[in-house]
C-alpha cells in the first residue's frame, strides 16, 4: 500500500480516521424507548437471567448468540443475533451495555446512546478499545460483580451520554487517498 489509514473514536492523526458508521444508523431517528440493549458475547442465556433479572424495575432486550427465537423472561426480552434486529434495538433504547469491541461503541456514539462496556477479558483489541471509551467518559468496567447493581443504577440515573457525529468518515477518508 502506498498510504496507511486507520479508524478509531477520535482521530489522532491526519491518517486516523473516526469510524465508519452503515448507513441505516446515519439515516436513523434515534429514539429512547425505556430498555437497556444489552449485547455481551462471551454470557450464555443462563449467566444473563442471573445478571439482569433481578433489576425488574428496568427492560433489557438482550442479544444472545444462544438465542434462537424470541422469549422473554420477566424483564428480559432475549433475541437471537441479527443485525436488522439489534439496529432497531441501539436506535430506540435508552443506553447499551457491551464488550470493548469497536463497532457497536462507534454506532452508539453516533446515535448518542449511553454506553457502559465490559471488555472480554484476555482480548486485547477489546481492552484498548475500552480504554479508550473510558477516557471519553464511558462506564467500563472490568466485570460484573457484587457491585453492578450500584454501577448499573447509577449509570442510568447519572451516566454521560456522549454524542459524536462520525457522518463525515468516508468523505474525509476520500479526501486523503
């Protein structure tokens, strides 16, 4: 390659660029429908039930790569994994709680969705990236534990929302190559 680009949440460089956004999230009207989006990959359904049941005083509409068909349990509402599905879900809810990875985080930034990110463990790119949301003003978290009711509570009650417009990326990127 003649010329090296990278991505990532703020651009730190004239070759770093911020995300690329699909265009059903730049085109969306986000909307805040009283649930907590909840995509935590390395949780099966049972773990997430433990986790989250308890708070039945919020909605969650959890993603779970074990989920075959819609069910929900109290609280929850569990879906299989699909991309049409889980945009809907990130443009209406209130705020998102997920690993370190790169794209939800961006898309949620994007749409102004509160996010709270508890990276795999022993993933790299999943650390960095959740360091980096961190100092943005993200939640992260290093796992759930005896005191996730406390973080949870206080994230919905007082969590920053963060807005970025990354609707520029690929112009920008043009512009440079």
């Amino acid at each position: 390659a003649s010329r090296y680009v990278g991505l990532h949440f703020r651009s730190y460089d004239n070759f770093i660029f911020t995300p690329v956004i699909k265009k059903e999230i730049l085109e969306a009207n986000p909307a805040d429908g009283n649930y907590i989006t909840v995509y935590l990959p390395s949780y099966c359904e049972p773990q997430l039930i433990n986790i989250f049941q308890p708070f039945g005083d919020i909605r969650f509409e959890i993603f779970c790569s074990q989920t075959k068909e819609p069910k929900t349990y109290d609280n929850i509402s569990f879906l299989p994994v699909n991309k049409k599905m889980f945009n809907q879900s990130l443009i209406n809810c209130t705020g998102i709680i997920t690993g370190g990875g790169f794209e939800t985080p961006a898309e949620a930034l994007h749409l102004g969705k509160k996010i709270m990110t508890i990276p795999i463990r022993s993933q790299y790119e999943q650390q960095c990236n959740a360091a980096e949301l961190k100092k943005m003003g993200v939640l992260k978290l290093k796992s759930i534990d005896s005191d996730f009711e406390t973080y949870l509570y206080n994230w919905m009650n007082e969590g920053k929302v963060i807005k970025m417009d990354y609707s520029q990326t690929i112009p920008q990127c043009m512009e440079f190559l």
